[in-house]
C-alpha cells in the first residue's frame, strides 16, 4: 500500500527526459494501448512542443520514481487536462495511479479550474475502468485523435473543494 511518504514533484520534462522516456518504453510495453513514441524526440515533441505540458513525478518513500503525469492547463476553459498518467509496471496495483490522479485534480483546484480532461484509447479498458472508477464520465469518441489511427474516448470529471 502506499505510503504517507510518497510524494510528487514538478520536473522539467527535458531534463528528465532519458528517466521518463524509460519509464514510458517499460509502460508501453505492458500495455499496448499506451500511446507509443519511438523516440526521444518524438517524446519530447509530444510533451513540451506539440502540447507545452508540465510534469510531475512520483516517489516512493525509498525514492524509485513509480509514475509520472503530465498536465496541460486551460484557464480559458476553466479546465486542466491530464495529458498523460502512467504507473511502472513494478509498481502497479499499489495506490499510486490513485494518489497521482488526486494530486492532480487537487494541482487543477488550486489553480481555480474545475474540469479535468483526459483522452484515453477506446481498448485501453483497464484505464477506462480506472478513471470511471474516480468519477470521470465518457464524453464522446474521437477517431485518429493523435494521428495513429485508434479511437479515443475524451473523458471529463468536474472537480469540487473537499469538505472540511
């Protein structure tokens, strides 16, 4: 189970891009559904250019980097977008998808936007069933999407304060 001592943080995707990147192939590897990059720069171009995302990564109490996430904010929508969430295979099954995606919507609360956004793709039914399980409702699917040629189904999750 996870720990009290796990903990996030923001990194700078270029910087971190050969840990990241590793982590993403082991990811991939696991799951099929994953979007793929075939290279760094194809990662890097994804992440920063293509989309101008913010990371974060995720620490277990010894310090092994088990997940990471990726956001894009859009104040003018009042949303933010999980652009990307993945958990190491090793670590899987433990908490930490669940505890990353709660940083994440509290990160958008925070920053006053009220709607989280993903995309995921309409086989990856383990993560489907991930998100509907924390809420996020099925808004509609896109074909090609990301230009790979697989449907996608864009969910939202409209975000509320905690109660004290």
């Amino acid at each position: 189970m996870l720990t009290k001592s796990a903990r996030a943080r923001k990194i700078d995707i270029n910087e971190n891009s050969d840990s990241l990147f590793a982590l993403l192939g082991k990811i991939t590897k696991s799951n099929p559904h994953v979007l793929p990059f075939e290279t760094k720069e194809k990662f890097l171009d994804f992440f920063t250019k293509k989309h101008k995302s913010e990371a974060w990564a995720w620490n277990d109490s010894q310090g092994n980097l088990v997940g990471f996430f990726s956001l894009i904010d859009m104040p003018k929508e009042g949303t933010m977008e999980l652009l990307a969430i993945g958990v190491d295979p090793e670590f899987q099954n433990k908490g930490y998808g669940k505890q990353m995606i709660a940083f994440a919507e509290k990160l958008a609360l925070k920053n006053g936007r009220r709607k989280m956004m993903l995309v995921t793709n309409k086989k990856n039914l383990p993560a489907i069933s991930f998100y509907k399980r924390r809420g996020y409702v099925s808004i509609k699917e896109i074909y090609d999407y990301y230009g790979d040629g697989e449907t996608r189904c864009l969910f939202e999750k409209t975000l509320v304060e905690d109660s004290p």
